[in-house]
C-alpha cells in the first residue's frame, strides 16, 4: 500500500477541497499536501532498513521474512497511530499560523541588524500564536508516552516525524497560496487515512498507540482478508491498490478539466499476456508479494512510457485550441502542456496495463482453482 495511501488522501482531500469554494490552485494545492502527508508515515521504513541491516551484523538471517520480522518492531508502530495523525494535523497547523502572523507582524516592523531585537520579535510573535504552543505541548506528550511504553527509539522516531511536519506546514505556508486552516485539513487527511490502508497488509498498527498502552487497553485493528487462498488474497489487495490509484487520477483529471479516457492507449491489452507468463511459476502470496510487484509494475510502467514516447499527442484541453503565440513564452506553454499531456497519457496506459494484467492473471487463478 505504498502508492496507494497517496493517491487516496489526493483523491479525498481534492474532492472535499473542491466543496468548499476553493480555487484551482488551492485545491491541486491541498492535494498534493495530503498526498505527500500520507507518505510520510511510511518513512519510518528508513528506520527499520538501519535496524535490519544491525541485526544482520549481530546474526540475523536475509531475507524478506527475516527483515519485516525485525522491521515491524519499528515500522508501523508509531508514525501509523491515530494519536500521531491528529497531532501531526495540529503541528502543521500551528507552524502555519506561526509562519503567517510572523511573516505579516514583522512586515510592519522595521527589522534592526541587532540579533537580539529580532529574537525578541518572533518570541513575542510565539507567544501571541498559542496554535503553536499548544501544538508542541501535545506533541510533547505523545512523544513522552512513546518513550514510557515503547522505549527511546520509538519516541525518537515520533519526535523526528513531528519536526518534519511542522517544517513541512511552515514551508508550505511561505510558499503556497494555502491558508493554515487548509493546510493542517490536508495534513489531518494524510495521516489520519493512512493507518486504515494497511489493513489489507500483513499486521494492522496500533491504532490508538501510545494511549492504549498507557492505560492498559488492547483495542487493534483487524486484518482484512478477501480470500482464503493466498494467491487471491493478494490480487485482492492489488486491485484495492488500482482502485485507489484509479481514484487519485480521476480527481486529478477533473481538477484540471482532462478526460481520462481520452489518454489510453490500446496498448495497454498487451498486459494481458501477463497471466500466460505467470501461469508458468508459482503463484505468489503475501509472504514474497515481491515477485508479484516487481513484474507487473515493470511490464504496466514499460507499456505505458512506451505509448507516452511514441503516440503522436492530441491536445485535449481545451485552451489549446486558441491560436499559437508564436513568442518564446507561447513556445514554453506549448512545451510545457505537450509534457503533461505526455507524462498523463503515459500514467494512464500503465494504470490501464496493470488493471488489464491483474484482470486476466486472477482470470486464470480462478479458472485453475475452481
């Protein structure tokens, strides 16, 4: 569920964005936000690589089974808590606010070169916007109750998580046309979405974690299963995966008036021979999903940049259709919508391809099982 917690929280915060009167540019804005904060709880894998490859020094064996045995001690057990969503959602929000009224308050103070004024200033500045404060007293907490239940590295790992999206919604609101509001909103759909995407994968997290264990509750997710065969149950949650990258790129067509039908290939029915090959090696589960991703990826992405390469392309926005402006800046515009329009056409040929391939490859796990 790597992709599709990014194209999930896009699709979501685009089309709640989009009901509220927000502009264009807000709106791709805000998705792109949430879609980038809905990654973020997947770094802590990072982590979890660093503490892998310490295990292998100390004796531990390589393999896929051996690294998420080490690595779910780590991976999931944090950033993929509700406490850690809502709070990181607050973070950003406060930095925010405290980026904006600082950037506004001393537009109408004359800044000295005295160091010492100037940090008097932003003191002030932070004082007056409590968001912050009490955004960082609540982080504080949760950080503390990670270091009492779970120990120093899983409350490092939220402290870093936390300091990452406070600079993400400070940068955010220096550089976009934002508000605080929308930004801590994108936020909140990124990672408040997120842990719900992984009940599809291996063990749920912990959702309430650190609360949970502070009071002594046991309150879990379950894991979803779409069937008892364990081939089936990971083309299950492949096309859950489709869907949701399905749902990313239709919000992102309509949001800059595109059809998405109108950027796929034919080409995209070759992946239909993907089952033929797939018939001739075991079928994959859940345990070395691997040899299922690092094939069908390869040969949809393959399809698709070759029909973005080569496929003469057609305008369809219809901004297009005005005469050509011969300056440079015209010859830029043209550039720069015949990439889009060949990046999408690409995109959507390979999401095709993928859909096609695990049509047709479940088509005939079915016919062999049944």
């Amino acid at each position: 569920m790597f992709i599709g917690h990014e194209f999930l929280a896009f699709a979501l915060a685009v089309g709640l964005s989009s009901q509220t009167g927000a502009t264009d540019v807000q709106i791709r804005s805000v998705g792109l936000l949430a879609a980038i904060a809905a990654f973020l709880p997947d770094l802590d894998v990072g982590y979890a690589i660093i503490t892998y490859a310490l295990a292998i020094a100390s004796g531990a064996p390589i393999g896929w089974g051996a690294f998420w045995g080490v690595a779910n001690s780590v991976h999931r057990t944090v950033t993929h808590s509700l406490p850690i969503g809502i709070t990181a959602a607050l973070i950003a929000w406060g930095s925010a606010n405290f980026i904006y009224h600082t950037s506004h308050s001393t537009s109408n103070i004359k800044i000295t070169t005295n160091t010492g004024s100037n940090l008097i200033i932003y003191i002030l500045s932070l004082y007056r916007e409590q968001s912050l404060i009490l955004a960082g007293v609540i982080g504080g907490s949760v950080v503390i109750g990670f270091y009492i239940t779970a120990g120093v590295s899983a409350s490092a790992v939220a402290a870093i998580f936390f300091i990452i999206i406070g600079l993400l919604g400070g940068i955010t609101c220096r550089q976009t046309v934002l508000t605080a509001n929308q930004i801590g909103a994108a936020i909140a759909i990124g990672t408040i979405t997120h842990p719900f995407g992984d009940v599809f994968m291996a063990t749920p997290p912990p959702l309430f974690a650190p609360i949970t264990s502070l009071i002594g509750w046991h309150i879990e997710l379950t894991r979803f299963t779409f069937a008892s065969h364990p081939t089936l149950n990971l083309l299950g949650v492949l096309f859950i995966e489709i869907v949701f990258i399905w749902l990313g790129v239709s919000a992102f067509a309509k949001v800059t008036q595109r059809s998405v039908r109108a950027y796929v290939d034919r080409r995209a029915l070759i992946a239909a021979g993907y089952a033929l090959v797939m018939l001739s090696f075991q079928p994959p589960t859940m345990a070395d999903a691997h040899r299922l991703g690092f094939t069908i990826v390869p040969l949809a992405i393959s399809i698709g940049v070759w029909s973005g390469v080569s496929t003469t392309t057609k305008f369809c926005d219809e901004r297009m259709s005005e005469p050509i402006d011969t300056t440079t800046a015209g010859y830029r515009r043209i550039i720069a919508v015949l990439t889009t329009d060949r990046s999408l056409r690409a995109a959507v040929t390979s999401l095709s391809a993928l859909t096609i391939a695990g049509v047709a490859y479940t088509t005939a796990m079915l016919f062999i099982i049944l």
